[in-house]
C-alpha cells in the first residue's frame, strides 16, 4: 500500500486553567522559540480522545480496548459471563493461567496480600504493567479458558492451545490499539506500532503561570467565628494552544489487518478508525482541575491535510511567538498560519496528490477560509475525510 498521510491542525483557545500538571501541580510548560509557552503534553490528549471514543459512542465497544494491570479481573468477568456456572475463584484461576500463556506476567500485588490478611479474601492477581487488549482479544481468551476450563494447566501445557493463546493475544487488535500502539517491555512480540502521532500542543503566545489564592468557609461557623475554613492556591495559566497530530493511514491499515468484521471489506474499519480519530482528536478535551476551572472550549480553526509525501508540522509559524498588541491571539495565529502554510506547501509539498480542509468559526479566522474546502460542521468535516480515505484506499498501489 502507497504511504497516505492524515495531518490534523487546530487552533484551540482556553481560559484559565490546569489541564495537565506537572509533579509541582502546575500547568505543564514548555520553551520555546526561547520564550515560555503553556503546554499540555501528548499523553493527555491521546487519554481524552482516547477516552472520547467511548464517552460520545464514536465507535462500537467492541471495536476498542482496555487497557489495565487488572486484566486477570477483566478476563475473569468475561469467562463467567461465558460459563455462570464457574465459581469466582475458579474464574480467576483460569483468567490468569490463561494470561500468562501468552507471555504476559502476573502477580499478587503487596497491597492485596495485605489486605487479603485483613479481610481473608482471595486477592487477585494483576500484570506487572499496563496490558492493552481488544475487547475481541478478551473474547477470544475467554473462549479458550472455557475450553480448558476442566484442567487449565494440561490444556495450556499443550503446545498447540499455548500458541493459540499467543495469536488471540496478537491478532484483530482494536481500533484505539492500531491507532495508538501497543508496547509490552518483556513481550516484544506483542508490540504494536502506533499510526498516530501527537504532539505536545503548545501556546502560540508567551505565557507565564499565575496562582489563585482561594479560601472556603464553614458553613457551621457563627458569627462570632471570623475566618475560612480553608485556605490554598492553585496555579493556573490561559493560552491558545496550537495543536498537531499525524495519522499514517498505511500503517493504521496494516495494524487492523484484515479488519473487525468478517462481512465488510477491508477500507471499512479504516475509514470508520480515521473518522472516530479526527472527530475525537478535533473534539476531546483533557479533565484536568475542570470542576474548578470550567474550560470547556473547541478549536476556533482546523486545517486537516491528506498528503502521500511526509507528516508537515506547521508549528514553526510560531516559533516567533505572538503578541496581543491588536487584542488577543487568535487573528494573527490565523494570519500566520494562512501566510505560512501555503509557503510551505510551495517549497516542500506535492499540491496535485494533497487535498485540504477547513473548519472555522468567527471572524478572526477568515484568513484561513482560502487553504481548502470549507466544511460547515465537524460531522460533514468527518465525513468528507472519511471519503477521500476510502477512495485513496482503494486505488491499485
């Protein structure tokens, strides 16, 4: 398959706030263009659109994943779902006997065994690290614990049922896995490349945190009981963040492989992939401190690019950072933007085989209307992504 690549740009504005701490509790940061920038880091985004799959029912859940250190637990709860008739115990027996067939670790937490002392219940064991799987990987395991369910050790002990574990553990992953990569420290084999690519979004403009002094009353005080029950800070900062991500369509083909259903063709699920991507990268927004802050915003201006050369950042337009001399950052962030992208398109880019588009609101990102074909909403914007995909997908290499 040709390389095909999706470059997804936004402009997003958000009052104060904390979206993503540092170990300090304040905002992240970063230098840049050798002046302090707000940043919110790369992990944050990828868990709130990760997360944003599930939360908007952007795709089936059995099209995605789960990643925890309590996969013994969650497979158990598959098996019994299969079998009712297994005790609990037993459940948990042959979830994790089934998980470390695959190659994966597992363990008894010292939490547990401590509490297990206490309560004297039957703790359960959990994975050394994170361990994302397909909700059809947990299937398929499950399947394969009821199998053996009479005598689990014999059955994983065969070579046959041992190397099935392993290819139900490595095979259909989901939609969030393809997406977002797979890394497993001691099983290499499991690995998964990730399609995606996130940056850390960073503000287009100088920013220095500030600190909030806060105090909260009791509400039992009498009038005779003058001061706060409680008094703290919280550091805080405001910024309009310039946002990236790059999807390499080719490689998010190659991680679903033959797809998640047996009756549809292959460019079906990475259409339905890319959409759910750029609908929840566009949309999502990190939690961090947001009952205390409220920043509830979406971008102001998205440029999303499909391209067969290479992933283009068009985060150097502010390396020179922006200043509020004509009343805020947006407008000259959608200036630069527009002066620079097809500066850059002319000098490095390949205009007969990319396509772009663009979603705005308000008058300050006019400037950005004449990049590409305007769409009026996030769905028709999803959607005609999703058609050009498709269409790309299905052109002989």
């Amino acid at each position: 398959m040709n390389r095909i690549f999706l470059d997804v740009h936004a402009l997003q504005t958000v009052p104060p706030s904390n979206l993503n701490r540092d170990d300090t509790g304040a905002p992240k940061s970063a230098v840049y263009g050798g002046m302090p920038r707000a940043r919110v880091s790369s992990q944050a985004w990828k868990r709130a659109a990760r997360t944003y799959f599930k939360d908007e029912n952007l795709l089936d859940p059995s099209e995605l994943g789960v990643r925890t250190k309590k996969v013994v637990e969650v497979l158990a709860t598959r098996i019994t779902a299969l079998d009712p008739a297994l005790a609990h115990e037993q459940a948990l027996q042959l979830a994790d006997e089934t998980i470390k067939a695959t190659g994966l670790k597992t363990e008894v937490p010292k939490r547990k065994v401590d509490a297990a002392k206490e309560n004297g219940a039957e703790p359960a064991p959990e994975a050394k690290y994170l361990v994302f799987l397909s909700a059809r990987q947990l299937d398929g395991l499950a399947r394969l614990a009821v199998d053996g369910a009479d005598d689990i050790t014999a059955f994983l002990k065969d070579k046959k049922n041992k190397d099935r574990a392993k290819e139900i553990a490595d095979s259909r992953h989901s939609v969030d896995i393809a997406l977002f990569g797979r890394m497993v420290a001691d099983a290499a084999d499991y690995n998964v490349d990730a399609a995606v690519q996130v940056a850390h979004a960073i503000s287009v403009h100088r920013v220095e945190t500030e600190s909030d002094y806060y105090t909260a009353v009791d509400d039992e005080n009498t009038d005779e009981e003058t001061g706060a029950g409680m008094i703290g800070t919280i550091d805080f900062n405001s910024a309009t963040f310039y946002r990236y991500a790059a999807l390499g369509i080719h490689q998010l083909a190659a991680n679903l492989g033959q797809g998640l259903r047996e009756d549809e063709p292959r460019t079906e699920p990475v259409r339905r992939a890319v959409e759910a991507f750029v609908h929840s990268f566009v949309a999502s927004l990190p939690t961090g401190k947001i009952n205390t802050f409220g920043h509830h915003t979406l971008p102001d201006a998205v440029v999303v690019k499909l391209r067969t050369t290479r992933p283009i950042s068009f985060v150097a337009a502010f390396e020179d950072p922006v200043r509020a001399d004509q009343g805020g950052h947006l407008r000259e962030a959608c200036d630069r933007l527009a002066a620079y992208i097809p500066d850059i398109e002319r000098a490095y880019g390949d205009s007969e085989s990319t396509l772009t588009w663009v979603l705005r609101v308000g008058p300050h990102t006019h400037e950005l209307a004449d990049l590409g074909t305007e769409s009026a909403t996030l769905h028709d914007l999803v959607a005609a992504i999703g058609q050009a995909v498709n269409e790309r997908l299905e052109k002989p290499a």
